[in-house]
C-alpha cells in the first residue's frame, strides 16, 4: 500500500521517497513509491502532474490500495533508488479550487433548490455538475451565483479527516459513504459534510469566486457549467478582451456595443435584400441574352465567378423558357450544372453516369437536372466542351 500524503496535506509539493517497483507494461512505464502526493484519478477529478526523478508523470491511477505513476521514459541509476518528487502546483491547486468549489456549488444548490447533485467533471476547461431538477432558470442561475459567491466571501473553513463507520453514521453526510473503512470526510464549516477522497483548499476564501456559464438539459437533469478560481479570472480576462475589440471595432462604449450589432444586422440584411433584388434583375438581362445567343441546340456558357449554387438557380430558369437543354460551367470552382425539362429518350443524370468518368468527374442528379466536380479547371472544361458537342449534335 503506498503512503497517500495528500491526505496529510494537499498543499505539498516537493518531497523525496523510494521506488519501491516498476512495473513494465504495454502501454507505458509505472512507478510504485513508497509515498506520494501525486493524486491518481478518482471521484470526477483528474490525476496530478508533474516529475519524479526529472521523469515526467503523465498518469497517475490507483490499482488495489497501490498508486502507481506512469513517467514518460525509464532514468533510474538504481531500480530502488531515492528520487525527489515535485507536483504541478499550478494543475494541483486549480483542481483544488474546482473541486471546493464543486462541492460548494452542490452544497447550495441542495439548500436552495432541494436538487441533489448526481454527477461531478472536472474537464481542462470548465467543470460541470449534473442535479436532480427540472428546469434552471436564469434568475435562479443568478441567485445561485450569488449565493456560492456570499460563502466564498464568508471564508469557511475546510477540514478532512477520516472517521469509522459508526462516526460517519452520526454525521449529516450529503449522502452515505460508498465505503466502510477508511472513510474521508470534507467538512466545509457550517455548509456540509461531505465523504470525499480529493483535494481541496483550506478555506472557501481560497476558491476565489464561482462563475456560473450556462445550464442545460441532460438526461432528464440539469447540468451546470461552471468555473472556479483563476479558471474565472482567465475567462473574464478573455470576454473583456474580447468586449474591448468589439468597443473598437464598433466605435462606441460597452454598453452600446449590442444596439450597434443588431443595427448592423438591419443594415446587413437590407443590403442582402438590395443585392437579391438587384441580382435578379441582372440575371433577367442575362436569361434573355443567353437564350437569344444560343446556337446549335443547346444552351451553353462558360461562367468564371458564378457559384454552383447561383447556376442551378439560373438554368432553373432557363429551362422554364426553353426545350433546349442547357450546360453551364463554373469554371472557377470546376463545375458543371446540366439542365433541361422532361425530354422522352434523355436523362440529364444518366448523361453524366455515363460519361463522368472518361473525365474524372464525381456527381450525379436525376432526369431534369445534374451536377458535377472535376479536379481542375482542365478537366471541367474539357468535360463541359465534350456535352456541349454532343448535346449540340442530338
């Protein structure tokens, strides 16, 4: 069994001990100590990081009361040799927070709302928690914000210890613990008692602030995104950030940043509206002008900045004032667009099934319309060239 000094103290972050084994396995190399105050993974948080040795600890996991740390290469003079150890404080203490903060969080939400948390994760870039509850809304989300934020200020303490059985059966527990033995108990001061095996800081003051981001439905629950500590400060840091560009950009202060927007957005959907009404009017100019050019049965044009999707609108219409078939290339996007009304004995689709191929074209469509994608643009051309030839001859 190996020495868990983080349940002495979560704030140690040096110390030396002895490999006591390593233990080769397929997927990596792991070390055994005879102490340590790497926490492995359990309980919704993440294993710590850090060095044994100058190693680097890239896992850490407990497998039958042993914990065991797998490092990124072997450097050992001797296999049981005294090595210092040294802890990522920066990754420790943000699961700290998280963690506190967590149990705050559900602690609140019990109080508050009568909803039991029923799940914890601690991801790299926000935590969450899943409640019992049907449906958070936001002047709730906001009450729960302040409320967490009151006990942080309030600055409970923190404490862990571990208690029997019988101890555990006479304190007002969140919930039973799911072992007999050995049972840790996270006091936070005049908040709850809680069974838990992780870290945490030494007083709610030390969590800093909780930020709540958003709420939603989740298997018939809620889960809560949140963010502790200096989780939050980076987070506000980056939406003032990204405020401040948009003061800038937008020419006015933060509070008239979302009226200029949805002014823009006016702006922009009129100006959309001005260039529909003004493209269809072009593309009036241009139907006549290609029907009355074409020659030798079939309409065709070579387009080098139209889209696909603008020559399938345009030989939409086309069709509509003529028999002929009609073949459009979109020659800056190597396109091919093939349209003509119900004709007995020919089918746009099958055409290009037929032919693509010879020319390493993909597409497909069906009887009245087909589109293409060639390559590059020598291929489309010279697809576009071959049906313009052959539908011309027909």
């Amino acid at each position: 069994m190996t020495k868990q000094l983080y349940y002495d103290s979560a704030y140690l972050q040096e110390w030396q001990t002895t490999i006591r084994e390593v233990v080769e396995r397929a997927e990596g190399v792991y070390l055994l100590l005879e102490e340590t105050a790497f926490y492995p993974e359990g309980g919704g948080q993440p294993w710590d990081k850090g060095t044994i040795g100058g190693m680097n600890v890239l896992e850490v996991v407990m497998e039958e009361e042993k914990v065991l740390h797998k490092v990124d290469r072997l450097s050992l003079a001797d296999p049981e040799m005294t090595v210092l150890c040294r802890l990522d404080w920066a990754r420790r203490f943000d699961h700290m927070q998280q963690h506190s903060g967590q149990h705050l969080l559900s602690a609140v939400c019990l109080q508050a709302l009568e909803a039991p948390t029923l799940s914890f994760h601690l991801g790299e870039d926000y935590a969450t928690i899943d409640i019992r509850f049907d449906e958070l809304s936001l002047e709730r989300m906001e009450m729960l914000e302040r409320e967490v934020n009151r006990h942080i200020y309030l600055n409970h303490a923190i404490a862990s210890y571990f208690v029997t059985a019988e101890e555990a059966a006479e304190l007002p527990l969140v919930k039973a613990p799911k072992v007999t033995s050995g049972i840790r108990i996270v006091e936070m001061q005049d908040v709850e008692y809680n069974a838990c095996g992780g870290t945490h800081v030494s007083s709610t003051g030390e969590i800093g602030m909780i930020k709540l981001l958003k709420a939603e439905r989740q298997k018939g629950n809620i889960r809560i995104y949140f963010l502790c500590g200096y989780r939050a400060l980076r987070e506000f840091n980056e939406v003032q950030r990204i405020v401040n560009a948009l003061a800038l950009k937008f020419n006015t202060g933060k509070a008239d940043i979302l009226s200029r927007i949805e002014k823009w957005e006016q702006e922009h959907k009129q100006l959309q509206h001005d260039l529909s009404t003004q493209k269809e009017i072009n593309d009036g100019y241009l139907l006549r002008e290609l029907l009355s050019g074409s020659t030798g049965g079939v309409v065709a044009y070579e387009f080098e900045d139209r889209s696909l999707k603008d020559l399938q609108q345009l030989a939409t219409r086309l069709v509509a004032e003529t028999a002929l078939p009609v073949l459009l290339l979109a020659a800056g996007e190597n396109k091919v667009v093939l349209a003509q009304e119900a004709s007995e004995g020919f089918s746009c689709g099958a055409f290009f099934k037929e032919n693509l191929s010879a020319y390493n074209g993909k597409g497909g469509g069906n009887e009245k319309m087909a589109q293409a994608g060639f390559a590059n643009r020598e291929e489309a051309s010279a697809f576009y060239e071959y049906a313009k030839q052959i539908l011309s001859d027909r």
